[in-house]
C-alpha cells in the first residue's frame, strides 16, 4: 500500500508568525506530528510520502503513485481538509481521514464523503481500519467507545518523512489529556481528563532520534497540559538532564502549561536545567468571576500576576492565552487583560474572542439554552463569538479591537519584550560548553539585519530598539538572541493585527445588518437599535471600522 499524507493550509493567525518565519526562510512554525505518528503505527510494510501543504503543493508524479490519502486536520484547516479530499476523489484515490477536526466534527467531515473514517485516537482506531482494508472492505468508520490507548507503547514518529529544513520548530508530544475541567476547553472532550505519559526512555528515543537526524533548534513540547501528571513529569526530566549534558544541550524546549506551575519551585528549576526556555500559559482572563464561571478553578489558586512574574523570574519565558466574552463579563474586559499583560510583562500574549467548541461543556450549556450561533464556523483571532453573549457583541468586538490594538503597539511590545527579558535574567541557566559558540547561519544574519533595518530606523520604535538592545548587551547579554527571536515576532505581530481590525470590521458590519434586518418592530417597550457605527480608538488615530469594510 503506497499511502500519501496530506497536510491541509493553516489559514493566517496569530500562531502562523508567517512574517517571523520568513525572515529567516521557513516556511511552516510546526510539522504535522500527528501524520508522521500515523506512518508509525501502520504496517511498516506500507510505503508512505508527507506533502506538508503550507510547505510546498502535490505533484503530479504523488498523487499517480499514491493507492490511497490519508489527511489530519485541525478545525481551522477545515477548508483546505475539504479541498483535498475533492481533489483526491476527482483522481479517484481513496481517501481516510482523522484527527482533531473530524473526531470533533464528524457530521460536517462525513458530508465530503471519505471512504474511511479514523477518529478518535489513532493507536486504537488505526489498526480497525487496516483489519477492514485487508477484508477487502471500502469504507467504514472507525471510533474507540471511549477506551483510551496506553501511549507507552506508541512508536517514535517517522520523523525522516518531513522536509525538516522547511520547519521553525520541530514537535514532539509527552503527555495526552489534562486533570481540569476548563467549561471551553475540548482537551479533555478529546483525550480525557487522566493524563497519560509516555515513558522517560521514550521520550529521550525521540529526542535521539530528532538529534541523528541533524535537528539542533527549537522543539515544542504539544502536550496540552505538559505538567498534568507531574510526577511523571519530574521522573523524565531527571533522566533528560544528563542527556542534554550529554549532548551539550543541542535543543531548547517550549511547552504548554497550566499556571499553576508556579507553585513548584523544584519543577520550574527542572525544567530550566533541561534547556525549557519558553512555556505558554492558559491565563484566560484576570476577572475571578470568568474563571469560576468556567470552571478554571486552578487559577483563582494564587494571584495570577504573582504566579507569571514567579514563573518569569525561574527563568522561563511566558507567552499567554486570553479571552474576552465569558458570560455575565462586565463592561472594560479588554482594557483589564491590557493592563494584566503590561503589568506582568507578557510579551506574547493570544488574544481571542471566546468560542463554543463542540462537545464542551460550554457547548452544551449553550445549546441547551439555544444560543449556539454558528457549529461549524472557523475558530482563530479574527472571529466573532460563536454564540449570543450576555452583554452586546458590538461592546464586545470594540473592546477585543482596542485591546489588540494597544497590545501590539511597536513601542509597546518592545518594552514588554524587555521588561520580561530583566525578569528571565535573575535565573541561574545551566552551562553549555559548545553551546554559546556555535556559528550563526547566513538566514537568521539575514533576519536580524532585516529586523535592526525595520525596528532600528523605519519605524517610530528607533529611539527604543537601540535604547533597549544595549541595555540588554549591559544587563543581560546571555538573553540577547532570544530577545531579538522574540522581537523579530512583532514582524508578524503588527501586521496581524491590521487583518484582526479588517476581519472583526466586516463581521460586524453582517451582525448588525442580520440584527436589523430580523428585529421585529419597534416598540414602546423594546430597547432601542444599537448604533451601526462604532469607532475603535487606536495608538494613532481613529477609525469607524466597524460600520463597513475599510
């Protein structure tokens, strides 16, 4: 069987970072680690090529050798997903497909048709499926009943399959599911609320593997909730410190986590000794209210300012999620997570509106109460609420616009970058013998002249840049690379915060026209229409955005 694995586009959002990453030739952040896991769990007699979509396209000569395509997808590749499927149909191929989008959405990917249907997680239903293929079977649909496979015994992905030189970052995965019970979360709809580690041997087999490969760059860590069983977590950081010894720290690591990280010292001080240098934070928002109301109970625990400055000062960069439109939210939501990322110092902070995911609890709570407004629309920075919030939408989007506004402002961002940058240097970092010496490549010499050109004399941040990244030659001079890494993201940063203000723009401008257009008429009891137009201040001047297409 000669199986070709089809990754659909990302369409653009804050996670692409595709202005960072061309600056130094990529052309994807992350390679599709559930494909290459795929190709390891099925027979190894099987032949397998992986066409990554926001690498490069098909060739003619892969879709006339393949017998059958295997696509993954996320809900925001949706699109795409669709689109490959049509074009694998119209050359006859068939066509399986699995992963998060159509174990979520099974009714919506069913309608394109795939012959087979591989939800769940792979290592059960996989094996279904080749069983059916060898009975000689053309379709079918295959789905675990709810039994949760023991990852100790899924296989080192076929890391050989991808084009690694055309990735940022590489991934791997430790964990799967997360012990709390966010309402809008579908971590735990999809992998459960146990979490389920791979074994510290396994682990350091795929990280030895990457090394054989000739990988030496960033490798994010998937996992949802890294720090979810945190014994197991500490049992497999003792064992990768002598290997990162060993191999003179050869990557640096970014993983996901649950604030409350910040509450074991040991863990943090771990994490920094295997070369973690970044971790992205679930903060959510800093209205305890919210987080009651949606059951992130975890971070009520401690200050959240407190618990990001603790983890900052271990010497581990924060990024972080927010979101605004949680039910019974008061008025100045946005302005108060603003004033949380400036006083903590975030750099990076992701901001969304929130989302109904399917089969959430948040989900089910709306659509008991019949406020679902779109089941199937796309999910990113650039959406509106998928349901009818309590307070006005329109008060909503203006909030989310200003808040993305001022939190890329160019100067902005740079002092938050540094600020955050004064904190990582209180930490003691392990030595590195080759580590520090090792030659740039002509690529990132290329990306930070383009950013000292860009930051440094174009545009108003000149006076701040320099000021700025001589104070970090003076005060922290080991953290200079990562802080132009970092700085280089506002490339991609302030240009997408232009498509969120255009994006938010034109789906407000439906909304208000739908809400017109259906209101019944007026009456001496009813409240009146709100106004079409509203103007979203910015750093720099204002705009009626969201009264039309700009």
């Amino acid at each position: 069987m000669r199986v070709l694995l089809l990754y659909p586009v990302f369409p653009p959002s804050f996670w692409s970072f595709e202005k960072a990453i061309e600056l130094v030739g990529r052309k994807a952040m992350l390679p599709p680690l559930g494909l290459v896991t795929v190709a390891a769990l099925l027979p190894p007699e099987w032949e397998f090529k992986l066409v990554d979509r926001n690498v490069r396209n098909v060739t003619e000569a892969e879709w006339a050798w393949c017998d059958m395509v295997m696509l993954s997808a996320m809900i925001v590749q949706k699109e795409d997903f669709h689109a490959q499927i049509r074009e694998a149909k119209r050359r006859g191929k068939p066509v399986a497909v699995g992963g998060p989008y159509p174990t979520s959405m099974f009714e919506e990917c069913k309608a394109s048709a795939p012959d087979y249907m591989v939800l769940d997680e792979g290592e059960i239903t996989l094996p279904l499926m080749v069983a059916a293929i060898e009975r000689g079977e053309k379709s079918g649909i295959f789905r675990s009943n709810g039994v949760k496979p023991d990852v100790t015994k899924t296989p080192i992905p076929r890391f050989e399959l991808l084009q690694m030189d055309a990735y940022s970052d590489m991934s791997v995965q430790f964990s799967r599911g997360c012990p709390f019970l966010c309402e809008f979360c579908d971590i735990i709809v999809l992998y459960g609320r146990k979490p389920r580690t791979k074994t510290s041997a396994q682990m350091i087999a795929e990280l030895q593997r990457l090394y054989d490969l000739g990988w030496r760059r960033s490798i994010f860590m998937v996992d949802d909730n890294f720090i979810g069983n945190k014994k197991n977590v500490k049992a497999f950081l003792q064992e990768l410190k002598p290997w990162m010894i060993e191999h003179d720290y050869p990557f640096s690591i970014a993983t996901e986590a649950s604030v409350d990280l910040a509450q074991d010292q040991e863990l943090m001080d771990l994490m920094r000794e295997c070369n973690f240098g970044a971790v992205f934070l679930g903060i959510e928002t800093p209205d305890t209210e919210s987080l009651k109301l949606t059951k992130k109970s975890q971070n009520n625990r401690d200050p959240l300012s407190e618990s990001v400055m603790r983890i900052a000062r271990s010497g581990i960069r924060v990024m972080a999620g927010f979101i605004i439109g949680f039910d019974n939210e008061k008025p100045g939501a946005g302005k108060r997570i603003v004033d949380f990322v400036e006083e903590t110092a975030v750099p990076t902070a992701v901001f969304s509106m929130l989302q109904a995911l399917p089969d959430t609890g948040l989900w089910k709570r709306l659509e008991k109460d019949g406020r679902l407004l779109n089941q199937g629309g796309d999910i990113n920075q650039t959406t509106l609420l998928n349901f009818v919030p309590t307070r006005p939408m329109e008060e909503i989007a203006r909030e989310y616009v200003d808040g993305f506004w001022e939190l890329y402002d160019p100067i902005k961002y740079l002092d938050r970058t540094f600020r955050h940058f004064m904190l990582l240097k209180e930490a003691k970092y392990p030595k590195k013998k080759g580590y520090a010496r090792r030659k740039r490549n002509l690529k990132n010499l290329r990306a930070m002249a383009i950013v000292f050109w860009r930051q440094g004399f174009v545009r108003k941040t000149r006076t701040v840049f320099w000021k700025r990244l001589y104070q970090m030659y003076q005060l922290n001079p080991g953290g200079v690379s990562s802080y132009l890494t970092v700085c280089s993201q506002a490339e991609h940063l302030l240009d997408y915060r232009e498509r969120v203000r255009a994006e938010i723009s034109k789906q407000m401008s439906k909304h208000l026209a739908l809400h017109k257009a259906t209101a019944p008429a007026t009456s001496v009891t009813q409240p009146s229409e709100p106004k079409v137009e509203v103007t979203l201040k910015t750093s720099q001047f204002q705009l009626p955005v969201l009264s039309g297409v700009q």
